[in-house]
C-alpha cells in the first residue's frame, strides 16, 4: 500500500490508496514463472523463487501512440483493448518468451528471464505460428462443454482465418452449428417504444462463437451455412416470442434490391435474414455472392433509414475484427 494521505486539504480523514491495480490474470509457465497482469494493464514478472523480476506497462512501453489512440478504448471500468488478444509462453532455447497478441495482430515479447520487453526477431514469429497454429487446433478440437471453454474455442474460431489455417476448417464448420449465446443487448434509442406485433433493432442475442467461426469461413475461402447470428424477440402486449423469420426461397443476396429505405426490422428479417453484425443503430450482412459484398443498413427506434452496398468488409481492414473484439 501507498502512504496515508489526507482525502482534502481541510479534512482530518486519511486514506491509503494501492501502489498497483488489482490483480486480472495469472499467467504460470511450466518453469514456474509468473505473470500477472492487473487492472493498470501492468504485467508484473515473477520469478520461479517468488522473486519480483519487472514490471511493464504495456500501454506506455509497449503500444506506440497510434495503438493507443485506435485500439484502446476509455470505459467507465478503465482502458479497454484486449478482447480476442491471445497470452502465451514460449520455451525456446534461449529461454523463456512471454508472448502477448493484440487482436490486431502485432506480436509483445517479454523476457521473462530480466522482466523486460524482447525486441522481435525472425525466431521469435516463427515460434509464434507454430504455438498459434498448435493452441488453435487443440482449442477447437476440444470435446469439453463451451461453458468451460468458451473463451479459448471463440479466439481460436477467430485466430483460424487470421492464420489461414485450412485445415481448421472441418473444425470451423462444426463450431459454427454451435448455439451458444455470448451476449445479449437492449439499449439505443429503444427505451419507451411501442413494439407490440414489432421486432425491436436493438434488442438481440448474439451466437459469438458462430459468429467467429462464420468470419474465419469466409476468410479461408468457403461459404457458411447462413445460420444466423442474432436472435430477435416478437412483441406481443406485455409478452415476447422468438421471432422465426420466413425461410427464404433463395440466397439472401439475391434479395438485396428488395430492402428499402423504411423497412421495419421484422420485414428486414423476413426479406434477408438476421444480419451477421449489429453495431449500435446498424445491421451489416457479408453477402456471398459470385462477387461478394458487404451491405450495412442503419436504422432509427424502429425503421431502416439508410443502406450501404460496398466491397466485403471481411477480406480488408480490421472493422470486423473490431466488432468481435469489443
């Protein structure tokens, strides 16, 4: 703990704050060494004898500024960026190499040995893919029950398409049949409206591991079943029912042309289906059609009052990462 301090200069109260954050996570290797990272997003080394080897801040000494400023979001419970990151060991000959992979994609070396930052090196990448390659496959072929795993099966679901891993993707087809839901939202511009008979846009599920797995699909090359990724609930009075959208007679992008400007979201969904991503006040659908397609529909309470047609946001740029990482 810190020393006493006054809680104002005119009061007789003393308060004693912490030196650091509380502790997050704990990261043992088989040599016995220690890892913990605590709410400041300091990793903290201890040795096998219990000895404090070093301490990184890994927002000030390992992320550059540009880092910061796009990946690191400021929330109420602190900065907030590491969602889908990957933490891992490696045992190479010149020792041990703690590894830490940003949902971004860059690589943070320790050396744990001195509790400092490693610079990369040509060895260093080539024993993270192979240790990626490794986690991925075991995460995914796991037998156990997704309450127990759920974590390590959606980054290894996501990590699949970022490594191009093709053969993951039997794995990939059976785990995007999985049912589990993530999370649920209720929020926006929703609150106080009538949706009796409605879908209401910003009240969902989300299938997250589907989810991943769908993206991983496509960036390896094969077309998902176009289960959906969200689930939506039918108002009736005081009452709600899952909402089955109609079964579409053919693919949905063959339906596109039929979403107009004013749609309410059941219509949307009995057109299209459930969209693959939601953000906010926006559904966006990764069409598979001969030339593929991204298509973002933004809605008001209740109607869609804009849409988007663009290049497939999965095959460039990182807005689909992003969404499954926050």
């Amino acid at each position: 703990m810190g020393e006493p301090q006054r809680l104002s200069e005119d009061s007789d109260i003393e308060i004693v704050l912490p030196r650091e954050g509380s502790p997050v996570s704990i990261y043992v290797s088989d040599r016995g060494t220690t890892l913990i990272r605590n709410s400041a997003d300091n990793l903290i080394v201890v040795s096998p004898e219990g000895k404090d080897v070093g301490k990184i801040d890994l927002l000030k000494d390992a992320f550059t500024e540009t880092e910061n400023r796009q990946y690191v979001h400021d929330t109420t419970a602190g900065p907030y960026w590491s969602g889908l990151s990957a933490w891992y060991y490696l045992d190479l000959p010149q020792g041990e190499i703690f590894v830490v992979r940003p949902w971004w994609g860059r690589h943070i070396f320790v050396d744990v040995s001195r509790g400092k930052l490693a610079r990369s090196s040509q060895a260093f990448e080539v024993a993270t893919l192979k240790t990626e390659e490794k986690l991925v496959m075991s995460a995914l072929s796991s037998k156990e029950e997704p309450a127990d795993h759920e974590f390590s099966k959606y980054g290894a679901a996501y990590l699949a398409g970022i490594l191009k891993l093709k053969q993951a993707i039997p794995l990939l087809k059976s785990v995007e049949k999985s049912t589990d839901i993530g999370s649920c939202t209720f929020g926006g511009l929703s609150f106080g409206e009538d949706y009796n008979n409605e879908v209401n846009p910003r009240r969902y599920c989300t299938y997250d591991l589907r989810q991943a797995a769908q993206l991983s699909l496509r960036r390896l090359g094969i077309t998902p079943k176009h289960l959906p990724c969200h689930s939506f609930q039918l108002e009736q009075g005081d009452d709600e029912i899952p909402f089955v959208p109609t079964d579409l007679k053919r693919p949905r992008h063959e339906n596109v042309e039929r979403v107009k400007v004013g749609m309410s979201a059941k219509h949307v969904l009995n057109t299209i289906g459930a969209p693959d991503f939601i953000n906010y006040d926006t559904w966006s659908y990764d069409m598979d059609a001969d030339e593929p397609f991204s298509l973002t529909l933004t809605f008001d309470e209740r109607k869609v009052t804009a849409t988007k047609k663009e290049a497939p946001l999965w095959k460039s740029g990182l807005s689909r990462d992003e969404a499954l990482a926050y």
